[in-house]
C-alpha cells in the first residue's frame, strides 16, 4: 500500500462513524464493524462501548452534548429571575465556558 492509500484509508476511517474497530484499524488497518456492548446516557455526555469480533478488541466513544433546555434549567436555577429570557448569547458563552477547546460561536 503506498502513502496515497495510506492517507486515504486513515481520512476515511474516521468519516465511517464509531462503529468500526479502531484496535483492527491501528495495527493493521482493517476496516472491521465493531458491535456495541453498551450506551450509557448522561445529561450532558453519552459513552458507547463497543467490541471488534474480528479481534475482541475493546474501546469507548465519549460524545459530548447537551441541548439548550438542558443548559435553560440549571441557569434558571442559579438565577430564577432570568426566567423572562435567556439570550442565545449568553448559551454560546455558557458552552465556551464548559468547553473552551471548541468553538460554539457558530
């Protein structure tokens, strides 16, 4: 496999979603459908843990998210007098704030 391959299959790899082996992809670069074990649901993060039955290989994906709502209801319960409106503003400076490695500007 030459370098273009290489490069291609490695951007690839990540666009196919969670469900493939990274252990199958990361020592030989196989492209293996791994099986979910399990999800665990948090208010502002989700864990899938999935198995390769190509190598019985293990991993998790932590997805960060929460929705506005989510955001809405624990400022209004620090401030209750917000309840005649919360700007979007003040939404994307809450994000930055919990998570000042991405931009939430958009």
């Amino acid at each position: 496999m030459d370098a273009a391959q290489i490069s291609q299959l490695t951007e690839a790899h990540p666009e196919e979603g969670m469900d493939e082996c990274r252990w199958c992809f990361a020592v030989d670069m196989e492209r293996v459908k791994a099986k979910k074990i399990a999800q665990y649901d948090f208010p502002d993060a989700t864990v899938v843990h999935m198995k390769c039955p190509r190598c019985g290989g293990e991993s998790s994906y932590y997805i960060r998210m929460w929705g506005e709502d989510y955001i809405r209801n624990i400022v209004l319960t620090l401030h209750p007098e917000l309840e005649s409106g919360i700007k979007d503003s003040l939404i994307r400076e809450i994000n930055n704030r919990m998570w000042p490695e991405f931009d939430y500007d958009c």
